[in-house]
C-alpha cells in the first residue's frame, strides 16, 4: 500500500513544493553568464515565480531603476534579471555540519532507533547536543544523518505533510509506510535537480499492529529491514545485528545489543560521540530517551597500538615515539647540514623542517638536541648567548645572556612537554672543568619555568681526575633521565642530578679509557644508557649500564659486537672494494631502537641493525673521508605533533 491507495484526495501533497505545483506559478530561469558575471556570480539556477503578483513588483523595480538610471536601455529586462539574482536559490554542493551513523532495529513490541548527539563541522566535532531523533505524527519515528540543515529542511516538510493531513480531520492518518514513501520521492526529486538533500534517513513506525522499519540514502534508494544502519553503521553495526538480532527481542535485550552497536561506533567511528539518544516506537506512542554515555575501556591492546602490522599504513614509516628522523650535522663551527635516517622520513616530516637552520637570523652552533628542539649557542659570544630553536615551527627563543663566562663549557638541555596542557619548558646546565683534580666546581642552571640563571658550588665527588675537555665532541651531554644529565669525560661518566643538587661519577666498563672521543659513543636507547667503543680495532662492543641512575648498585653488562670490517666488505658497493682498515669516525644510539647503531665511515653514514644484521646507506658526504673525520652528528627526533614554546 503506498500514499496514493491510503489518502488519493491528498496525492498533491506528496512533494515538499506541492503548494507550488497547485497554484502553478512555477518556473524557471537562467540569467545569463555574462550578467552573472556583471555581478560577481557563477553559474547557478533562478527559480523565478511567474504569477500576476511577481509581474506587479517586478514593474515596480523597473520604476526604480528608471528613477535611478534613466535612459538605460532594455530596463525591463535588465530589472526582470536584477529581481531575479535578489530572489535567487543558490544549490547546496556539500554539507556543511553533519551527523554520523544510526542504528535501527525491529523488536518485540515496535521499533528502537538509537544515535548520538554529536555534529561535525569538517574534522571537528563541534556541536554535542544535537538530536537527530525525532517523532513524525501518531505514527512515525525518524532518525538522520548527514547534514543537520538538511535535516531541518526535511523536518519542515514533515511538519507541513501532517499537520495538512490532519486539516482534513477524516479520522484517517499517515503511517511509517506512507511516510517512508513521501520520503522516498522527496530525495530523489531533489537528487534529479541536482541539488540533493544530504541525508540518509532511518524510518520507523507502528500502525495497526504492523511494524515498520525502512531507510532511505540521499538519491533515493530505499528498502525495508528488520535492521537497518546509515553511515559506518553500515559496515560495523549491521554485522553485529545480523549475528544477534532475532525477532522476539525485549526492549531490554534490544537497548543492550544498540548499545553495543554505538559503544563499537564510538571505538571506531571518528565522528561519534559519547553522548546518545534512545528512542523506541509502539502502538502506545514514541518515547526518546534522555541523552546518556556508555561505559567504555580503552586499554585494549590495539588501542595502545593501533598501527601494529598495518603494512599499508603510513604511520608505518614512523619510529615509535620518539621518532629519528635524522641528524643535523655539525661540520664547521658555522656551518651544519641534515640528513633523514631513512628513505622513509621525508614522508613523514614534509618540506617544513629549516634543515639549514638559516631562518634563526644568525650564525650559530648547534651545542645539543632534544624533544625536537636545538639548543644553539651564537658565534663569537665565548658561549654565553644561547637559543632554543624548532626546525620544525621555525620558532626561535633566546634565551637570556649566562652570568658566568666559561671557556669550552660541558652543556646539558633537555626539554619536557606538559601533553595535557600542551606547555614545552627547557633546562640548560653548564659548567667547566679547568684542573684536573679540582675540589669543587660551580653548576650553572637555566630553567625556562623561571626564565633567570643560577649557580650552585657543588664539591666534587670524585675518586677520579677530571679532564678539561680537548674535543668538542664530549661537550653537550649524552643524555638525560629524570633530572640527571651525564657526560663522557675520558676514563668516567660524570653525572649532575638537578634534583637532589650533587655530582658523581661513574667508571667506563672494564676501567677503558679513550683518547680518541669519536672512538666511543654514549646516549640513551629506548630508555638505557649505553655505551660503544672501537678502540684499536673494527670492533665495537656495546655495553648497557643497569640499575642507572642508582649510583651503588650500577652495573655494565655486554649487549652486542659488531666487527665492522665483516660490515663494510658485505657491501662494496658503499665502500668499494679491499678498503682495509677502516676507521670508524662516529658513532650514534637510536634513540628508541637500541638494536639500531649509526655509524660514520670512510666519509659516509650507514646503519646497522643488530637483529637483523641489516645495513643501510644513510648518507654520503661526497668529500675525502679526512675531511669528515671532525663532524659532530646530533640525532633529531621529531615528535608526534610540532611543538610551540
């Protein structure tokens, strides 16, 4: 049974412009494009009205453009086309706020329709409070998603359809079938005007004892379930319903399988909210829920990880966090460059990093990295005035001029990140050792928190002698957890704790001691502290120090040996064939990945995976080896999202 059997004295009113259609004083015009273009328009649809009414107040325009320009010629024509860009109907291209999915299901006694509240505006969520829910005469409900306007359109249409049936007063009302029908011309006569109602709509009703459950898309495709879904609802709603829907469903046993519909919408649909709507159907009479959440658990395992195995991802390409992405490159004092870490990271970072660091206005030297920030001391200052710099952002932050003149100081910074309230701050610490068995030496602190520099006179801790640093190398610290920076000081490790205020010292494995800096490397990987070293030989051996930074009870244990030559004569094509010795001029930890080492040789960069036994060109400096043996690599991390201070 559809509109025309239940009510044929009312036919007319099944199009939302059948006001319109029984007057008959409908047309349309075109303005032409080159008047469209007079007026700053592109190509759009007129519907002008052609009734007496019209006529009349089109004359009276004429009169006005006659008092405003007499003598233009065509003034009738040119009054009829200006009334009409002011009476114009503009199409509506693309939605503009929309609603996700909703889920409808049959059960024992009528009909429920669930959907959230929530209205999207692009990528953002930003209404909440948006019901999209809504009863239809005696008979009907209606649920919606798509654009909330449209929706508003439909509604309007709805709102006239019953209260001109119920005009008739016949004893006689529309139900869901009819509805659904009415419906069903509305959006595909908008579609065929190509300019469409962007909704799919759920409807559902009873009537007489009959439940009735239909959906209709945006061009006017329809059908009628026992289950039905709009949107993601489609693809991760309907499955459930058709492994646990039966027909002799409770109301309860009917809100808990919605639910989990919507909580499993909520986990995977971007635009869902927590915040929902209920509404069931029956002979009775339409009832809609108050708007409520649903209990949620979000420590599953692929929510921690949600990208693991996922080959075809691109966040396949990114470290964990935080990601390498490359080295800056220190070869001169005012001079550096950057290189990625892999063919990957370009895909990653884009074209925004300033891998010259030319946009910070002067020249400097790059002293340490963290979090994504350089820490950069500006030339002839004798190291007194620093920067904090996001290649990133290309945001620059100086930093206020140090008291206390040092020659060749050791440098630690560090930067933490607040993720709930979204603040970076920074700490830099200095000092120098200028005697070998000195007894005290006098720490120098910035802390962005207070923006100020101070000083601390610490007595020196030491069994050891401590060395004046003759390589810049050893200058910027290796790394820093939880307050506590470490540098490489020839035969020890020394150690500043900013929180407790003292310094130590810690001895390398098996009491080695290097003359040559960039024979050894010590950093910070995936949360230990390492330490490698190829003195005298192709052969690095790597240790980590367990129990750090517990100063009684740390202990070097062996992780890996990687005899270089081996490397280097598996692939001639890097390093050419019968090299011989070949000395490694640098060394860098991953700074989450410990299986991964950097290392420079013969004038070229590569990486060497330890599990896998895998190496891979980085760069190639494309000058003689002995040129290069002097460059300083700092890693950079770029994190997950570019930060402001």
């Amino acid at each position: 049974m559809n509109v025309m059997d239940s009510a044929p004295a009312k036919s007319s009113l099944m199009s939302p412009e059948s006001d319109i259609q029984r007057t008959q004083c409908k047309s349309t015009s075109y303005v032409p494009f080159g008047v469209a273009q007079w007026f700053g328009l592109e190509t759009f649809m007129l519907e002008v009205s052609s009734s007496k009414l019209l006529a009349s107040e089109s004359k009276g325009f004429a009169f006005w453009v006659e008092l405003v320009a007499p003598g233009l010629p065509s003034v009738g024509y040119l009054s009829y086309v200006m009334f009409a860009i002011l009476t114009c109907t503009v199409l509506n291209r693309y939605p503009y706020v929309t609603g996700t999915s909703v889920v409808g299901i049959k059960y024992k006694d009528g009909i429920l329709l669930a959907a959230d509240m929530g209205g999207s505006y692009g990528s953002t969520i930003r209404y909440k409070s948006v019901e999209r829910l809504k009863p239809v005469g005696k008979h009907s409900l209606l649920g919606a998603s798509g654009e909330i306007s449209d929706f508003q359109e439909i509604m309007k249409y709805l709102d006239e359809l019953i209260l001109y049936d119920n005009m008739w007063d016949d004893g006689n009302s529309l139900g869901p079938k009819e509805v659904h029908n009415y419906l069903t011309r509305v959006m595909y006569n908008r579609r065929n005007k190509f300019n469409p109602l962007w909704n799919s709509l759920v409807l559902g009703g009873v009537k007489n004892g009959q439940k009735y459950l239909g959906t209709v898309s945006m061009i006017g495709v329809h059908y009628e379930d026992n289950h039905v879904a709009t949107g993601f609802g489609n693809h991760l709603a309907r499955p459930i319903l058709r492994d646990e829907w039966h027909e002799n469903l409770s109301y309860e046993e009917g809100v808990r399988l919605l639910e989990k519909c919507m909580r499993v919408l909520l986990y995977r649909d971007r635009s869902a909210v927590n915040k929902l709507q209920i509404a069931k159907i029956t002979e009775e009479g339409v009832t809609i829920s108050q708007p409520y959440s649903l209990k949620t658990f979000w420590n599953f395992a692929a929510f921690q990880n949600p990208t693991v195995g996922a080959e075809g991802s691109w966040r396949r390409f990114q470290w964990p966090e935080p990601y390498l992405l490359g080295f800056f490159c220190l070869e001169k004092r005012s001079q550096s460059c950057f290189f990625y870490s892999s063919k990957e990271s370009p895909l990653v970072i884009g074209s925004s990093l300033d891998e010259s660091v030319n946009f910070i206005g002067e020249k400097v030297y790059i002293v340490a990295s963290s979090n994504g920030f350089l820490l950069c001391n500006k030339l002839r200052s004798r190291q007194r005035v620093y920067y904090v710099y996001n290649p990133a952002t290309r945001q620059r932050l100086d930093v206020p001029k140090t008291p206390i003149s040092m020659d060749d100081p050791y440098v630690g910074f560090t930067c933490k990140v607040d993720e709930d309230h979204g603040i970076v701050s920074f700490t830099i610490v200095r000092y120098v050792i200028s005697e070998h068995y000195q007894s005290s030496i006098t720490i120098e602190s910035f802390s962005s928190e207070i923006n100020v520099w101070t000083d601390y006179k610490l007595i020196v801790d030491v069994p050891h002698a401590l060395n004046p640093s003759l390589d810049e190398t050893s200058l910027s610290s290796a790394g820093v957890v939880d307050g506590i920076f470490f540098w490489l000081n020839y035969t020890l490790i020394t150690i500043y704790d900013s929180v407790n205020k003292c310094f130590w010292a810690l001895e390398l494995p098996e009491n080695l001691f290097f003359y040559y800096p960039r024979s050894c490397c010590l950093g910070l990987s995936g949360g230990e502290l390492c330490f490698a070293s190829n003195r005298w030989t192709t052969t690095i051996t790597c240790w980590r120090l367990n129990n750090f930074p517990s100063r009684d009870n740390a202990k070097w244990v062996i992780k890996y040996v990687i005899n270089v030559a081996t490397v280097i004569k598996k692939y001639p094509k890097y390093f050419g064939v019968g090299v011989g010795f070949a000395k490694v001029q640098n060394m860098v930890f991953h700074p989450a990945l410990p299986h991964i080492l950097y290392l420079q040789i013969k004038g070229k960069v590569i990486s060497y995976d330890v599990k896998t036994h895998k190496t891979e060109l980085v760069y190639d400096f494309g000058v003689a080896w002995r040129k290069t043996k002097c460059y300083k690599l700092f890693s950079y991390e770029w994190p997950q999202w570019p930060r402001l201070l």
